[in-house]
C-alpha cells in the first residue's frame, strides 16, 4: 500500500519528486525498504494465509 502511494505521489510531482529536495523521494525509498524487508508479495499471501486458517492446515 505504502509503495503504491508513494509511486503516485512522485508521478503527481513530475520530475521533482525524484529530487532529494522533496519528502517524496525519501518516502518512496522508506516505503521500497519496508517492502523489501517484509518479502515477496507471495510470501505475504502464504503468510496471512496461514495466521487465517490456523488450526485447519496443520
């Protein structure tokens, strides 16, 4: 969500919002860390999939 947000953000700022003049440039890069550090979108679903269904896959 946070990666998505930030991307429209610096599209909204044009060519400025890849300059390290504007904070969003810096969110997109903290917002690309975390995603990179949570894992893989796949991951993600395997990992939120496993905490719904609990007891019924083990």
């Amino acid at each position: 969500v946070a990666m998505r947000a930030t991307i429209k953000a610096v599209q909204l700022h044009g060519g400025y919002g890849y300059t390290t003049e504007y904070p969003v440039e810096r969110m997109m890069r903290d917002a690309k860390v975390c995603e990179i550090g949570e894992g893989t979108s796949e991951v993600q679903r395997i990992v939120i999939a496993r905490e719904l269904l609990g007891d019924l896959i083990d």
